[in-house]
C-alpha cells in the first residue's frame, strides 16, 4: 500500500457531510400573500377616495378587507412547516 492510497482512503473516510440549505425554498404563496396585503389596502383607499355612494364604497372597502385576510392566510400558511419538512 502506498502512500498515496492510505491519503486518498483518510480523505474519503473523513470528509465533511454535504452542506445543509440554510434557508428555505421561495415558496410563491409567500410572495402572493406578500402582494396581496399592499393590493388589499389600495382596494380601500382607492374605493374611499373615489367611490362617493355608500352602497359601492362598502362593498369595495369589504372586497379590499378580505384580499387583505387572504394575504395574510397565505403569509402564515407559508411559515408553517411541511410534513416531509419536519425532523
């Protein structure tokens, strides 16, 4: 046996494990939620300015409030760990 076949041997019975992604995958419900929160409040402030009939004001401003609910689902569904993510 050489020298040279008891490094090789060493190196291959010693090597690092392969590196661990820190971070996660982009997921795009994450992103979507993000966008839909900001979208959310222009809904409502676009339908305050200019709708001027309570009727049409109300229902945009409720249409603006549960995009808003939905971003926000969506942001904390994406936080939540997977099954096959799990230890």
């Amino acid at each position: 046996m050489s020298a040279q076949d008891s490094g090789d041997s060493l190196l291959s019975r010693h090597a690092a494990p392969p590196l661990r992604r820190s971070a996660p995958p982009a997921r795009p419900d994450r992103l979507a939620g993000f966008l839909l929160l900001p979208a959310g409040w222009i809904i409502v402030v676009s339908a305050i300015i200019l709708l001027s009939g309570p009727g049409a004001r109300a229902a945009f401003v409720l249409a603006g409030i549960a995009i808003q609910i939905l971003g926000t689902v969506l942001v904390f569904r994406s936080q939540r760990r997977l099954p096959k993510e799990r230890p």
